[in-house]
C-alpha cells in the first residue's frame, strides 16, 4: 500500500505523477499531477487510496471526489494534462505520454521542485527535477493519488466521446479494443478520435 516514504526522501514541494490511457485505441492519452499540501488528510482517502487499476470504478470515483473535496480545503493541488489522438499519431505514444506529464505540471496551483513519476522512464527537458519508480502508484500517496485523478478524468472524457459516438462503447471500453468496440470499427468505421497510428486502426484504413 502506499505510503509517505518516497515523498520524504526529498526536500521542498513533491508532487506525483501518472498517466491513463497508453492502451486504448481512442481519445487522448491524460496525465494527473498531486501535491499533497498537508497530510492531514482524511483517512477514508488515505486508508483506500492505490493505484488506480487496482480499484473499482465505483471505488476510483468514491476517492477522486474525495480528493476534490481536499483540493477544495487547501491540502492538496492537482493539475491535469493531456495529448490528444493527432499529437499521439504525430509524437508517438511515450512522447505524447511525456507531454501531457509536463502539461499536468504546468496546470498545478503550486511549482513543485521535484516529480516523483510512474514507470521506469524519465521525460527529457522536464520543467522540474524528477525520479521514475516502477509501481510507483502503488509506493506512493502522491503517485497514486494521481493515477486516480488521470484515470477518472480520463473514463470521463470518455463518457462524453461516447454521447458524440454512439456505438462504439466507449462508456464502458474507455476505448480499449474490446470486441464491441471493433464490431463498431467495422460498421461505423474510424471516427477522428481514433488513433490513425496503431495498428488495429491503420489496418481498417488501408484495407
């Protein structure tokens, strides 16, 4: 479970990092930045609090409104960034992934002076100091408290796309390749959310 142990390693102001949508075939890839300001935190949120993929849906939601809630008091700060599907078809998906990391950062309240980043790659030219830790989502308060601010924000976007594209599921695939998502590919064909640069999706366009 996570915990304080990496944030305290380091001096000044910590924010966690982590990203949702590497995957999915559609919509933008998101990254959510958290500093926690204070670490009287409610203990609902610190006792459930994981990564993301670990949770339920309804559990993720029950926490990301917590966390808005703390926002509100002033405890903590959070920024979100994305790349959309064009940028991800142009940069690839890591340096997409890498962009909307340094978007979510530019977006917080608050300039951290250093990130403490899910995975094992570190951005190039990043706007601060920062550290990568495997599992990181899973050690850390602050990383996985933002996995679940990119996951949440991210399943919402997709709600959204699922209202201007009915019929592909994107409510309940978040854009994965499911099989009901590539039945739709083959009826409905590639909408402009797609991501014309994975395999899946540029195999429907060259046939």
């Amino acid at each position: 479970m996570p915990n304080w142990e990496i944030e305290d390693k380091f001096e000044g102001i910590v924010c966690g990092i982590d990203e949702a949508g590497r995957g999915p075939w559609v919509g933008p890839v998101v990254a959510g930045a958290v500093i926690f300001l204070s670490r009287d935190i409610n203990p609902e949120l610190l006792n459930g609090i994981n990564d993301s993929k670990k949770l339920s849906a309804k559990k993720r939601e029950k926490l990301y409104d917590l966390l808005l809630a703390e926002e509100r008091a002033g405890h903590i700060t959070y920024g979100i960034g994305e790349a959309s599907a064009a940028e991800i078809d142009e940069l690839n998906i890591l340096q997409a992934t890498f962009l909307a990391m340094k978007r979510a950062v530019q977006n917080l309240k608050t300039i951290p002076s250093h990130a403490l980043i899910d995975g094992n790659r570190l951005p190039a030219e990043f706007c601060c100091p920062c550290s990568c830790y495997i599992g990181g989502d899973g050690l850390s308060y602050s990383i996985a408290a933002a996995s679940i601010m990119a996951k949440v924000y991210r399943d919402n976007l997709l709600k959204t796309l699922a209202q201007k594209y009915p019929g592909y599921g994107f409510e309940k695939n978040a854009g994965y390749g499911t099989k009901d998502h590539i039945e739709a590919l083959k009826k409905y064909g590639v909408t402009p959310q797609h991501r014309k640069s994975y395999r899946p999706i540029r195999e429907i366009l060259e046939a």
